[in-house]
C-alpha cells in the first residue's frame, strides 16, 4: 500500500503533474496545501498554469487536502475539493498521520498535537524545505515544494511498506528513507 505527499505546488502545472506520475499507483495522495496561487513572496514559477492545473486536480478522487496559507476559498470553488481543513489525521496501513500545512503553529506545537492524537508521523508543508527525520518518537516529514523549492531540488514523499521516501523530482531518484 502506497501514500504520497505532495505539497507547495504553487500553480506549478507540469511539476505537479510529473510528481503525480511519480506517485502512480498510491492508493491516496495528501496535498499539503498551498495548491494553485504562487504566493505574495514567491517569484512566478516557470510552469505557472493555474488553471490546467486546476483541471487536472478536481479530476483526481485520489487526493485529500489540506489548506494552506496561500489557499483561499476560490480554489476550494474551481478545484471543487474540500480546502476548508487546516489539518487532518490520515489513518493508513495501521499507521495514523498527522498532516497540517504548518503555518500556525512552531514544530513543537505541531508534534504535541501529534502525539495526542496517537500519530506516529507529522506531515507539514510550509517552509519549502525537505526534511524527513525522527524527533521526540515522531516521525517528521516536510515533502518539500513540487514547483519552488527552497533547498536544492523539487520534491515529493511516499509511504510504502512501512518505510517513508523522500524523492527528488528533478533526478528522480530517492533522497532519503526512514523506517517507521
């Protein structure tokens, strides 16, 4: 069984589909947020097509959201998914994942929650940058952004066999991988 983490796509049409295609085969991919609008202080991304990006998410069943702080309630209205949830806890493969874009709230504040809600893994956006590592008996995961990273390269995430990947889009090969 296979889960997949996308986050920060900003509008970025062909990034978001190449990470999608990489992500063939997941039984559900959870978007992070931050789905279609590029942001006040980011730069334009070089594939910014909101709109067919647009299209080829509301035709997806497979994808569950959570918003960010560049989502705005006209793209829950075009993209017609729910982006009204700030987080979620996914419940996959006997493991529960806490996923929340990671605006609100410091990293302590986010693993606390977890915690309490009985989440062996934190799933945040935000920042742009990947980290997968375990901190405090929590397992932290940051996919990164698809479209404007802020470390070396796009990226992307995926759950499988008990085990998470971290993957660069742009070499498409695994950056990093930790066992649950």
């Amino acid at each position: 069984m296979k889960l997949g983490f996308i986050s920060d796509t900003h509008g970025g049409y062909e990034d978001t589909l190449q990470a999608l295609d990489l992500l063939k085969g997941a039984e559900l991919i959870c978007h992070v947020g931050d789905v279609l609008y590029h942001g006040p202080r980011n730069d334009l991304p070089k594939n910014y097509d909101p709109k067919q990006l647009t299209e080829l998410l509301k035709s997806r069943t497979d994808i569950v959201y959570v918003r960010g702080n560049c989502d705005a309630d006209v793209d829950e209205m075009v993209l017609e998914q729910d982006l009204s949830q700030k987080s979620r806890v996914i419940e996959f493969d006997h493991y529960r994942f806490y996923v929340v874009h990671g605006y609100e709230e410091t990293e302590e504040e986010r693993l606390q929650r977890a915690k309490e809600l009985g989440c062996q893994v934190v799933v945040s956006g935000h920042t742009h940058v990947k980290v997968l590592e375990k901190r405090d008996g929590v397992i932290v995961l940051n996919p990164g952004s698809t479209t404007i990273p802020k470390d070396e390269s796009r990226s992307f995430a995926f759950y499988e066999n008990g085990q998470i990947e971290l993957w660069s889009l742009d070499s498409q090969t695994p950056i990093k991988t930790l066992k649950l």
